[in-house]
C-alpha cells in the first residue's frame, strides 16, 4: 500500500530538555524524521523545547515551535496551523507519547480533526498500563514474570506478603526506570513502595518476582500496515537482569543465545508487536531468558516509540530505523522503500553483521555528592558510547577507550584496583566502573567462577577477559626490541591500545607506534556493511581494525582496506565524545553545523565521533563518517590514512580541544584558533598577563600545587577563595571556600583526585552579576558579537546551571560597553579564527574577567536559535578562511527576551544535595521566550536567584 495521499501537514513531538533517562538520541530521530517526510513533499510542523537540538534548525521543518511541551502549547500551534492532518509521537521518548496521551484525554485530537500516526492509542495504553500489558501477554500465550498491580499502599503490602522477597517495583507510565527499585529486605518495602506510587503519574505500580541474575535481550523491530516485520537487531546485555538496559554494557548482535532460542524470541516479538495495535512503525522488545539449559523466557516490556536502543541499533547496523519508520507511518510498506546502504534492493530486509558492537554508558556520579553509585533498575547514566570492532574484545576496548575516564582501555594503565575487599564489593553491588573491575579482579586471580557467581555475567563474556588478560601476562615478558610480529598484531586484533602495550612493556607509546609502522601492522578500515558483503554497500561510514596481510598467488602481500581516499581537499571534525554534564547535545549541534558548512565551502567533510545517540554519527551527515574513540591513536591513524587540509578542535567542546596540543606537536594543522592561543587562554598565569597588559581587570588569583602554598596564597588573597583545576570543563572540582579548613580539606581531595594539576585560587567576588558575551573573530581581527547573556542567579552559580537571559535585562550602558570592548580586545589579542566565549562578573559597575574560550560554547546553538542565525556556520566558513567576518549580513530577530533554562536530574539520587554552585550539575536546558520583564515567569526566576547557591 503506498502512502497516505490525505496526509499534507505533520506535527512532530520532540522530546524536550535532556534528561538521564532521554538524552541526544531523540534529536537523532526527530531528525531523521523530519527529512524522512519533507522528502515526501508533506509539510512539516515541529515543536520541541529544546534550543542545542539540530531537530529545532530552521532548516529542519517548515515551521519550528520553541514552546514548553504542554497541551497549552499544542492548542496554539493547532490554531495557527489548522492544515495539520496528523501527529507524529513517536520520535520524542516517553515525553511525546505522554504528551499525545494527554491530547487525546483531553479530546485536542478529536477537536482539531488531527490523526495520529506511527502508533494508536491503545498501544500506548497497552505498553504503559503495567496491568493491561501482563493480561495481554496471557491472552496472547506469552510467558511473563508471575506480577500484580497496586493501586495502593494496602494492596503493594498484600502482593509482598504473597510473593516473598526479592521483588521488583515498576511504577506505570514512567521513563528510564523512573522509581523503580529490587526490594531485597522487608525493611526497605514501604519506602520504595511509596517511592514507586508518587512516581506513576496514574499513582500504580507493578510488582513482580525479581528475575535476578537472568539474561536480558532487546529485539529492534519494525512493522508496516501490511503486517511485514522486520527484526533490524538483537542487543544482548552483558549485565544480568537486575541492571536498567540503559545502564547495562550492550552487545550487539546477541553473543550467547543458542538459536532455538533466538527463534522463539523472534516469534514472541512479532506476536506482541502485532497485537499491540493496528500501527505501523519502530518497536522495541525486552526479555530475559533464564541462564541454565532451560533457557526460559520471560516478556518484560515492549516499547511502541523508537529508543534509545533502536538509536543504538540504528547506529550498530546503519540501518535508519527513524527515517523508515516515519515513512512506514505514512501508510508506506517496507518492501516499498529503498535500502539506505545499498540503494539497489528494498528496505524489507534484515540487517546481518559482520562484526560486534559494545556499548558502555557514561556516568557522572561525580556531580551528585552524597549519591548511590550501585546500578539498578532506575537509569542514573548521563550518555554512552558505542565500540566497533571485528570481534568482542575489540569493540569492548574501543568502547573503553570511548569513554573519557582517564583510562586507555581494560587494564595495563597502572589505574586497576588492588585491594581484594573493593574488588568484591565492586562486583557484588553493580558498580559504574565493573566494568573495569572484572578485569582487575582476574588479574588478582579470583576464579572466573567466583566471578560468575557474584555477578552473574555470563562464562563466555569473563573467558573473553581471562583472554585479554592471559596475553597481557604473555606480552609483560618482552621488550618492545623484541616483541614477535605475531603478539604485536594479536594484541592490535583484541584492542590493545598503544599506551597500554608501552605500559606492559615498560616503554614509550611512540615506541609502539613506530614497532607497529616497521611490521606493517597498520590499522584498515572497513565499511559498516550491513549485508555482510552479500549486496554493494553506499553507506560511507567505517570503523577500524587490524587484519593479517593476505599473499596473492604473485607474492604481492596487502591488507584489505576498504576507505578509499579520493583527490578532493578535506577537513576532519573532531566530535565530543559521550554526553555528560557540562558537555552535551550544544557540542554535536555544532559539530554537525561545522561539517555542513565545511561541505559549502567544496570540502570533504571527515567526522570521528563515537556516541550513537547523535546527528553527528548519522551516516548521511559527514561525507564520510569513522564510527571511532576520539582518541589519540585512532585519530592520528586516520588523519595518516585521510591526509586532510587540517583538523577542526573547537566545535567538539573539551573532548576536541584537548587533542590540540597532540596535533600541533605532530605538525597536524589545527583549523582556526592556533594551539598557542588555545593554551594561552587556558593557562591562567599567560591569560592574566595577557589582561594586564590590555587594561582589562580580573579578580585577584594565584596557583598553587600543593596544599602548603594554597594555604600562604589564601592569606593575601582573603576569603571567599574559588578553588578550580585548570583544564577542566563544566565547572568539574570547582568549589567556594570561605576559611583554611574547607580550603585544605578541598585541594586535599582535588590533588588526589586529578595528581600533578596546578589549582587556581581566585578571590570570589561575592554578590557579583555574571555575564557572558560569544563572538566571531576572523583572521583581520574584525570581530561580531553574537549575543550577551546576563544571568538571572548571582556570580558563584555555574554559568550552565544558571538562568540566563538574552539581551541582558539590567545591565547599563556603561557595563555594556565595557564587556563589548574587553570582548573585542580579547578576541583580537588571543589571534582568534572562529568563536570565543567570555565570561563577566560585575560588581559596582566594574567589568572583571573571569574566563574566556577559544571554542564553540554551551550557548552558541541557544543564541542561533534566539536570533534564528546560523552562527556555527558563519563562524566555520570563518575558520576556513572561506570568509570574513564583515562577509555576512548578520540581522538577529528576536522580539523581547529568550531566556536559557537549565534542567535538573536530581530526581534520580533522591539523598542528594541539590543546593548549586560553581560546579555544573544540569543535564540539559530549553528555552523560554517572554515579550517583557513583566512576564509572571522571568518574575518568578528572579525572585528564587539566590534560593539554591551553595559553596
């Protein structure tokens, strides 16, 4: 059946502010989406609250809404826009559906004559309703959890006395595991209990008996109105049941599923996708299946939307699960669409790979003090990374890698732990790094089955790591002068890095690296081709690998690499890495107005980045795409491989900028601001010369390396101290202290924590007005402000966690001048090409510095948004030397104020302290717009300003 001829206008539903538990991939999707059906000629009505989304570009729908997800919202775009013929929920989490739910409970749909497609309200209700969903499965003889549900204290009191202990709670309608907990003591029952039933927006919960220590599977399936299904990709955890999915590390394809049972878990997904209603689109289907040779089976939950894990999926396989998802939603059939990766057969195919995906979640339990750090059945995960590799052990270390955690991999860094009870604990009570752990624990020699029967992680997954860390005991016993071929290409094959096979060998990492170039033992890179080689993959998007040279029957010997590097001039991104606090979704909006500016000017664009959750790592986004750890090694190799015009560092926020120095030690052009200023500008003894000799007041300062010199400095700098870490982004370790104690005790802990890093200490300048200016500065040293923000909480507060409001709403003219000539002073002194931030305190009329960066800023996309201009591209073409800043019309439209909103996740670490200050803690932002400083909202901000600042 082809598409829906009646359906003109769509409105799509973002997802709103990340949260934990709904991050960037819901700005994958929307994306994704919103082409998908403006191909069709159909008009596109978006509505998000969401300013760092690339879903809510200009260039993305025909109309774009930044309004508060809320029916009031939906009624005004309704009336302005009555063409509308139907709604799309299903790209915006669990927000957009409980948001259409909504609508339609309060009879907006029916009004307005707007139809739902890509799902029905009784799948929703279905999936959602824990109740509804348990008789269901019965009906349909899928085996589920014995469970009831509650609607109350009384009766949750009467399920546990019938079931015994352990139990789990699931609270109805909830997103990432939102109040749900394992109950293993009757003495935790009532808490957690009433913890589940606030939770449930319809105050119910399910209880079931725990399936502790089970297998769990996830299944990505799509379905069109011809009831074809497809199964896109079958995700195993290597985590137990008893971890939310979205904390567990994930393997894809399933590594230890026996095929009988992959069979019958295919046959129970259809059967649940085509009884949940009559709907076409992605879906999302969880087991667990029991670890013995019974492998029983049991349905957890079905998911009608696409998710986290199908942006997984999507990125695993290069199969675009959101685009044809939003076609299938158009009334289109799967055997109807054309396969993106080959472009010659039809979409009704599913995808076979022929190498493994790894993906490690990326905590920040270091911004919630006091918090649980054990994983559990509530989500607490900030961002993920994803490895890919020819085999487990490879993509296992690449994810590693990935992460940013100042580890180079499993093992061989000198970071393992030592201490045989922490190793226990660590693997008894999930922790964040067990990841880590598990290998740490084997090379104390506690048996694998110990290991097993802790943590319940299946054998085959622990002898992959006792394989690992058998040839790190093999390798330890060489030089690098005498280290056979064969070991060296083993190592490279399982994902050693070239630190970590220095640290064994007790030598330099450019050691490695050149053993490596003299053997030839070169990485190759290869095509994410998802019909394992059967049809022609198009899909330029690669990973790397190393492969044994092959001899042909004429003795020539080569490795097959199949990324081929044409003649035309290219430029490399540089990506963010994992979200997390401090570096999230802004950076990748960035990046990917980075890489389509870059192809304007007649470059290739290159992008390594390596989060499935992004815009960036769409295979159509960059001309070619390497699904890689931005890394030192990796990076350097493809650079070598790609030979580019130079690198871009500073859209990719602290993950990017870092490599600079790397790069410009190795002689790699850095596109834009030159390394030196970079550093410059970080270093604050350089930077605080650099505005002495222009003029420019900044608060008293010193460094200090040890707690001893901390503690003579604070004697002439006076108290309130700001102690912060250099090299550091999202205000991480950064602290007000107000006498010698708390001084020593904090530089104490820093010293500990980051060993070797200079600390700044700078007088604080209580009850200052904070500000912040962006900027593009060309290589003539002409310079535009795009924006100046003044925020709402006083100097102290992180300028991510602070409410900021753009124009600023009561600064004078004379402030105001001030921060444009020390914007345009700064911008020209430190040789600027691109964008910079600086950031302001005022108090009494005086204009201090506190920082300024070189780079794209957290409030670069919230600006572009507020004054609908294209900001990142202006400033790329810059970099380029494609134009000058005087180049381009620059005509910001903003009626009033926007104002930037940060979003909070605290909810998830219920016993954390939630006061702020310099160190960030928000997940996420959204914007508001409001016509004057009378508006009831800005009053409200206002008048809280001082209500949560902490030192």
């Amino acid at each position: 059946m082809p598409k829906d001829t009646s359906i003109k206008s769509v409105l799509i539903i973002g997802s709103g502010p990340i949260v934990i538990g709904q991050a960037c991939e819901f700005d994958y999707a929307g994306s994704q989406s919103a082409r998908s059906i403006r191909e069709e000629g159909i008009e596109v009505i978006l509505i998000n609250s969401n300013p760092a989304t690339i879903m809510t570009d200009p260039s993305m729908a025909d109309h774009i809404y930044l309004k508060p997800l809320t029916t009031k919202s939906i009624i005004e775009i309704l009336k302005e826009h009555p063409q509308i013929d139907a709604v799309l929920p299903t790209m915006g989490g669990q927000t957009a559906l409980n948001l259409c739910l909504e609508a339609e409970e309060k009879g907006i749909w029916q009004d307005f004559g707007v139809k739902l497609i890509g799902v029905d309200v009784n799948a929703i209700n279905i999936t959602e309703d824990r109740e509804q969903f348990k008789q269901l499965l019965e009906r349909i003889n899928v085996p589920t959890a014995p469970a009831k549900t509650a609607t109350s204290y009384l009766e949750g009191k009467e399920i546990a006395q019938e079931f015994g202990f352990p139990l789990v709670i699931r609270p109805s309608f909830t997103l990432g595991g939102t109040g749900a907990a394992v109950v293993y003591k009757k003495e935790d029952f009532d808490e957690l209990l009433t913890r589940g039933l606030e939770a449930s927006p319809i105050h119910e919960v399910l209880i079931d008996k725990a399936l502790m220590g089970w297998k769990e599977y996830e299944l990505e399936l799509l379905r069109d109105k011809n009831d074809n299904v497809v199964i896109i990709c079958s995700i195993e955890n290597m985590d137990p049941m008893g971890i939310h999915t979205g904390d567990s590390i994930t393997v894809a394809p399933a590594m230890t599923l026996s095929d009988t049972t992959f069979q019958k878990l295919r046959d129970y997904a259809i059967l649940m996708m085509r009884s949940i209603g009559n709907f076409a689109g992605g879906c999302n289907v969880q087991f667990a299946v029991s670890p013995d040779e019974k492998e029983d089976i049991v349905a957890i939950e079905i998911n009608p939307r696409v998710s986290r894990s199908s942006a997984l999926a999507s990125k695993a396989t290069g199969y675009p699960i959101a685009k044809i998802a939003s076609k299938l939603a158009l009334g289109y059939n799967l055997d109807e669409l054309q396969n993106q990766i080959t472009k010659s057969t039809s979409a009704l195919f599913e995808p076979t790979l022929d190498y493994v995906i790894v993906k490690i979640p990326r905590w920040n339990f270091d911004k919630f003090e006091g918090s649980d750090r054990t994983l559990g059945l509530q989500m607490k995960s900030v961002g993920e990374v994803m490895g890919i590799g020819r085999s487990f052990q490879e993509a296992l270390h690449k994810a590693t890698q990935s992460l940013e955690i100042k580890r180079n991999g499993l093992g061989a860094d000198g970071k393992g732990y030592k201490n045989y009870e922490q190793i226990i604990e660590k693997l008894t009570y999930a922790s964040w790094d067990r990841v880590f752990v598990i290998y740490d624990a084997i090379a104390m020699g506690i048996p694998l089955s110990t290991i097993h029967e802790i943590t319940r992680i299946d054998m085959w997954f622990l002898k992959q790591y006792e394989e690992l860390y058998t040839l790190e005991k093999e390798i330890s016993n060489y030089k690098v002068s005498n280290l056979p071929k064969e070991l060296l290409l083993e190592a490279k094959q399982k994902g050693f890095a070239d630190r970590q096979l220095a640290h064994m060998m007790s030598c330099l990492e450019s050691e490695v690296h050149t053993l490596r170039m003299e053997q030839k033992i070169n990485r190759v890179f290869k095509l994410v081709d998802t019909c394992a080689a059967e049809f022609k993959a198009q899909t330029p998007y690669y990973y790397s690998t190393f492969e044994a040279e092959i001899e042909k029957a004429n003795g020539e010997r080569f490795v097959d690499n199949e990324s081929i590097v044409t003649e035309k001039k290219k430029v490399i991104v540089l990506g963010s890495g994992p979200n997390r606090i401090g570096q999230g979704i802004e950076f990748d909006y960035s990046c990917v107005h980075g890489v389509l500016a870059a192809k304007e000017c007649g470059y290739e664009t290159i992008m390594i980045n390596c989060n499935p959750e992004t815009v960036s790592t769409d295979f159509d986004t960059a001309d070619k795409l390497y699904f890689e750890p931005v890394f030192w090694e990796h990076i350097y190799d493809i650079i070598q491989h790609e030979k580019p015009e130079g690198v871009i560092v500073q859209l990719g926020g602290q993950t990017a900028l870092k490599l600079a120095d790397k790069l410009s030690k190795y002689g790699v052009k850095i596109i834009g601001t030159s390394f030196d200023a970079l550093d410059l500008a970080e270093d604050r003894g350089r930077f605080s010369d650099l505005l002495t000799e222009l003029h420019i007041p900044f608060p008293r300062f010193g460094i200090a390396e040890t707690a001893d010199e901390a503690s003579k400095l604070a004697d002439t700098l006076d108290f309130p101290l700001l102690i912060r870490p250099s090299y550091v982004l999202g205000g991480q370790g950064m602290k007000i202290v107000i006498n010698k104690k708390e001084l020593e005790e904090h530089v104490i802990d820093l010293l500990k924590a980051i060993p070797g890093n200079k600390l700044l200490l700078d007088h604080y300048l209580a009850g200052a007005i904070e500000a912040e200016a962006d900027a593009i500065c060309d290589a003539d040293g002409n310079v535009y402000i795009i924006g100046i923000m003044e925020h709402i909480e006083p100097c102290g507060v992180h300028s991510g966690d602070s409410n900021a409001t753009l124009p600023p709403f009561n600064l004078g003219e004379f402030v105001m001048q001030q921060i444009k000539d020390h914007t345009h002073k700064i911008a020209r002194a430190l040789k600027t090409v691109g964008l910079i931030n600086i950031q302001f305190a005022i108090k009494d009329d005086t204009v201090y510095i506190i920082e300024a960066n070189p780079r794209a800023s957290r409030t670069v996309p919230f600006i572009a948004k507020a004054y609908g201009e294209p900001y990142v591209n202006y400033a790329t073409k810059v970099m380029l030397g494609h134009n000058k800043v005087t180049d381009f019309d620059f005509n910001p439209q903003l009626k009033g104020y926007a104002i930037k909103q940060p979003v909070f996740s605290f909810s998830k670490f219920p016993n954390v302290n939630k006061a702020l200050g310099p160190e960030m803690k928000s997940t996420g932002e959204s914007i508001l717009f409001i016509d004057d400083l009378k508006d009831d909202q800005f009053y409200e901000l206002y008048s809280r300003r001082k209500m949560y600042l902490s030192k």
